[in-house]
C-alpha cells in the first residue's frame, strides 16, 4: 500500500487548519500497517495556476512544512517534499498531456469554478492542473489517493489517464501505471471563528482575535480563549440545547474535537456549568495540545537549514521513487 496526498501550501496557520487538516494526515501516517507508506507533498506547482505573490509562496512553503513536521509526519516513516523540488511531476504531466483529452478536462468542475466569469482569462495551468494531479500519484505507483468530495472527479481523471495510456503504449503485461483507488478520508471537523461562531475560522479574518494561531505562545492562547465570544447562559446538558447557540456550539465542538470525544461527551461532563468554568477549562486543554506543537513549529521557522535539509531528503527520496516510472513513461512514447 502507497498513500500520495497533496497539500496547498498555506502561511498563517492556525487551529482550524491543524484539526481541519494537518492533524488527518498525521493521524493517517500513524495508522500506516508495516511496510505501507506514506508519501505527502506540499503542493507548490499547483499554487502558481491561481494569481499568486511568489514571496508570500515561498513563505507559506516553508510555512507548512513547519507544521507537518510539529504536528508529527516523521520524515523517517513518511516521505515529506515540495513537488518543485521534484521535477518528474511536471514531466510527467507533460507525458500525460499527451494522453488527456480536451473533452475530459473540460468536464471538470473545479475548472468552471475556479475560472469563474472570466474563462478566458484563466490561466491554462488553472485547465491542466488535474493533468498535475494525475502525474502526482501516477509518478509513484500510489495505490490508494485521500480525496474529498470536491477532489473524487479528479481521481477519477487520473485512473482514466492511466488506462488510457497503458492501453495505448504499454503492453497488457507490463503497464507503467497502477490505477489508484480512493480513501475517503474522516469527515473534517469545521472550526468557526472565536469572534462568532458562524464564520470559518481563517487567516482572512482581519481580527487576530479571531483564531488561535499556531505561532501564537500560550498566553495568547488563553486570552483569545477568555475572550472568544459566549452567553451568558449556562452550557445545555445535550447537544439538542446548543441549537441557536453558535459560539457556544463552536466552543463544545473545539474542545470535543480537541479532546476526541463527542460534543455529547463534554456536555455530559460540562452541562450546567457556566463559560466561567468551561472557558479556563477549553484553554488548558488548548495550551496543553497545541503548545508542543507551536514551540517545535517556532523552532523549525527560525531553523532554516533544518527545514531545509528535512525538505531536501523527502525530495531526494521522492525522485529515487519516481525514477523508474518516469522513465518507463518516457521509453513506452517512444522518447
Ligand atoms: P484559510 O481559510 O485560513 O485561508 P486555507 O483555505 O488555506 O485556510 O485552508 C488550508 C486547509 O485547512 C484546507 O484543507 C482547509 O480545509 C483547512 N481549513 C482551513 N480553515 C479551516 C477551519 N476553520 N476549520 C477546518 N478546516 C479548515
Ligand atoms: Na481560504
């Protein structure tokens, strides 16, 4: 078993994207049977086919390798790397080019999404990044790929693209490509803003107040919790009482998520309690989780060649993988 993923590099992070998304793919690592492996890579190549600033890239880049690494992927058990550090991504999805259809792509959803109004302002990597997509797995014989629901049409992309060229250049016993199957992956938790409840927690947020960053020392941490938005009412016995109650909802669901135990659990424990006491009990709980986590993530930003060097074994590790896919690609078209 061979697990790929793929993230956005993304800078400023905070609570939401650790328990949204950072802490699935650690959880998914540490579930890894003997002799699976994971490989993750920060998704680089990807950010260009967006108006990007290339400073604010490079940051989030590191950014979010920073935190893979505090949040726990061991570079000794799973291969961590940035796809720009690996070329065979992007001559592989020229190969693959050759094999994708106009018609294929232009189903895509997330195209017409993303592009929007302004189709022909788009960028051409905006239409051929699931073609990048494919070339990120295919490269290394994944044999099962985590996909969102957003994402399953673009798996399904890749699996097309590798039929079809096995079919046309490979013979039936020896196919260059393995055909991924998808994992859908645990229903993501949702973090809501500290300031109401009802928006996404976000680094767009104008209002620091807003999030729990994972730069943020423990202090900070307990002030941004004390002062998170309640009522003044006394936490409901069952999740039934949170109804019309988002702050207090959202609260409930950090610590429950926090904490894995259900909503149900925490209330069965904090009901009729007021914020005064469940409050200071969320921001020790908060402090106690992620304060590893910020000092090893705090460590790694001010430790360059560190990152550096973590970032540059996974990419060495990775092409020695991609190599020998890479070159039955180009030899079955003949180049
Ligand atoms: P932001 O909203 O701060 O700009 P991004 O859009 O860059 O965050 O998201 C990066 C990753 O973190 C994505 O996988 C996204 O689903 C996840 N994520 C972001 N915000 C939240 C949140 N508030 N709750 C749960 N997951 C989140
Ligand atoms: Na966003």
């Amino acid at each position: 078993m061979r697990i790929v993923s793929g993230i956005q590099p993304t800078g400023s992070l905070h609570l939401g994207n650790y328990l949204g998304a950072i802490r699935n793919w650690v959880r998914m690592q540490d579930s890894m049977e003997e002799g699976a492996q994971c490989l993750f890579f920060l998704a680089d190549l990807h950010a260009i086919s967006m108006p990007h600033v290339p400073a604010e890239l490079r940051r989030a880049t590191l950014e979010m390798a920073a935190a893979l690494v505090a949040c726990g992927i061991d570079a000794d058990r799973s291969v961590l790397f940035n796809q720009a550090q690996v070329p065979a991504h992007s001559e592989l999805q020229w190969l693959l080019n050759g094999t994708a259809r106009m018609g294929w792509l232009s189903r895509m959803t997330q195209f017409k999404d993303k592009s929007g109004k302004n189709r022909e302002g788009a960028s051409a990597a905006l239409f051929t990044y699931p073609v990048l997509q494919a070339a990120d797995v295919l490269l290394y014989q994944a044999t099962h790929v985590p996909v969102g629901e957003d994402q399953k049409q673009h798996l399904e992309l890749a699996r097309d693209i590798a039929q079809k060229f096995n079919n046309d250049f490979a013979s039936e016993d020896a196919p260059v490509f393995i055909q991924p199957e998808p994992i859908i992956p645990p229903q993501a938790a949702r973090i809501m803003s500290l300031r109401d409840g009802t928006a996404k927690m976000s680094k767009s947020d104008p209002s620091d107040m807003s999030r729990i960053n994972l730069s943020d020392d423990a202090d900070t941490m307990v002030k941004k919790i004390k002062k998170a938005k309640s009522d003044a009412d006394a936490l409901p016995s069952d999740t039934e009482g949170l109804d019309g109650r988002p702050e207090a909802l959202n609260l409930v669901a950090i610590f429950a998520t926090l904490a894995d135990r259900s909503q149900a659990e925490v209330l069965a424990e904090y009901g009729g309690q007021g914020f005064g006491v469940f409050k200071p009990a969320l921001a020790e709980l908060v402090v106690e989780t992620l304060s590893p986590i910020t000092t090893r993530f705090n460590e790694l930003l001010n430790d360059r060649e560190a990152l550096d060097a973590i970032l540059a074994r996974g990419a060495a590790q990775a092409r020695e993988i991609a190599g020998p896919t890479l070159a039955a690609a180009y030899r079955s078209l003949g180049l």
